[in-house]
C-alpha cells in the first residue's frame, strides 16, 4: 500500500509511567514493589516449562538468578518493562514489555510477556494487552505488533483472537536458547483500531458477563462483527 504521509511528523514514544486501567494497572517495573509477587508468580511449579518455553529466560526458579534479570529489565528502556498489577488486592500478578519502539516510523511491539497462573487466560490479561494497544494508538503509533516463535501454537492463537492479523513467517529468524526460531508475525494498524477498540469496549462491558461471570459473547465474535462493519 503506497500512501503520502505528509502530515506524519512521528509517535511520542512510552514513557516510564503507570497505565491505569479498570482491572489491571501497568506499572513500570521496580524490583523492591514487585519482585516478591513476581517471584512468587513465575515460579510456580505446575505449567512452569510452558511458562518459559518460548521466552529468552530458563524458568525462574532460583531467587538469586530471577533478582538479577529484574534489576536489569527495570533500568531498561527498550523493552520498556511493566508490571501488570491486578487493582484488587495491589498485587504484581504478570509482566509484559513495549518493545523495538520505532517513534519515527510509528511502529511498536508488545513483548516479553508473562502473564502468572492468577492472571492467564483471565479478563484482566486481556486488560493488559488492550492498555498497550490503546497506548500505542493515542501516542500516534501507526502499527502495533505481536511476534512469537511459529510453534508457539497458544500465542498464535491469542495474538489472532485479540484481533491481530498475520502476516506470515520470517524463517530462521532468530536462535533461541540454542534452538532456531521461525518467527511468525502479526500486526494491527491505526486504521483497524477504531473498530477493534469499540469491540474491546463491549466485551469489557459488564453487561456481557452473567452473574457467575461467563462472558455472553466472545471477544472473537465481536471483533468479527466490527470487521464485517
């Protein structure tokens, strides 16, 4: 797609701040405020492999080992690190990075995210991501992007279900803890968000939970039905 874009003067790039949101709070990552609920959260033992399967680190296990990789990632300002914290009891429950942040050119990806057995697969992980997306969007971001590993078929699947499009795959990308890495990839661009967002509003409306807490309608759904317009 070729397009002038001569009123594009560039995207105002994250900041170290906090992002509020209804479930779930953003905040910059501080080893002495989260490093304790942090711990506690990836270390967990059941599902632990699958947890650090497709990240850079082995599981965090060791306290020592886990204390160093956070005092690194908080001084970080590429991946910007934040600590997912869930607005109900105070506590650090995941971590998610903004990453490879090109202003000039508009694009940022969301990263290095790891979402602890409290938060995964929950309303408030889904809060997460779209507190990221809004970001990149209100900040001028022209494309916001989700890349994993080609076999990580649960990432795959979450990245297409909170409206990401794939692009295809990028093979032998990268080498990862001594494995080859084909790299599938997935966008959305400013043009698809307004539609995208309306349908993370009305998934998000408490209208479209029943009592027990089952969601009436899918977010999948709702983004189908935004596309269709």
């Amino acid at each position: 797609m070729t397009a002038e874009l001569t009123n594009f003067t560039g995207a105002q790039p994250p900041r170290r701040e906090t992002i509020h949101g209804r479930l779930v709070d953003l905040v910059p990552l501080d080893p002495a405020a989260h490093g304790d609920d942090l711990f506690t959260e990836v270390s967990v033992p059941e599902g632990i492999d699958d947890r650090f399967r497709y990240l850079p680190q082995t599981p965090q296990t060791d306290r020592g080992h886990f204390d160093a990789w956070i005092a690194e990632a908080a001084v970080s300002s590429d991946p910007l690190f934040f600590a997912v914290v869930d607005r109900s009891t105070g506590r650090a429950v995941g971590r998610q990075a903004l990453m490879r942040i090109d202003a000039a050119n508009g694009v940022m990806e969301i990263g290095h995210i790891l979402w602890g057995p409290s938060l995964a697969r929950t309303a408030a992980a889904t809060e997460a991501l779209f507190l990221c997306a809004e970001l990149a969007f209100d900040s001028g971001f022209r494309r916001f992007e989700w890349k994993c590993d080609d076999g990580n078929e649960p990432s795959k699947r979450a990245a297409e279900r909170f409206g990401f499009t794939f692009e295809g795959v990028f093979r032998q990308h990268l080498v990862v803890k001594g494995r080859n890495r084909d790299t599938a990839w997935f966008s959305i661009i400013d043009s698809e968000w307004p539609g995208l967002r309306e349908a993370y509003r009305a998934w998000f409306d408490e209208a479209n939970f029943d009592a027990s807490g089952r969601q009436r309608r899918s977010l999948r759904e709702l983004i189908a039905e935004s596309r269709r317009g």
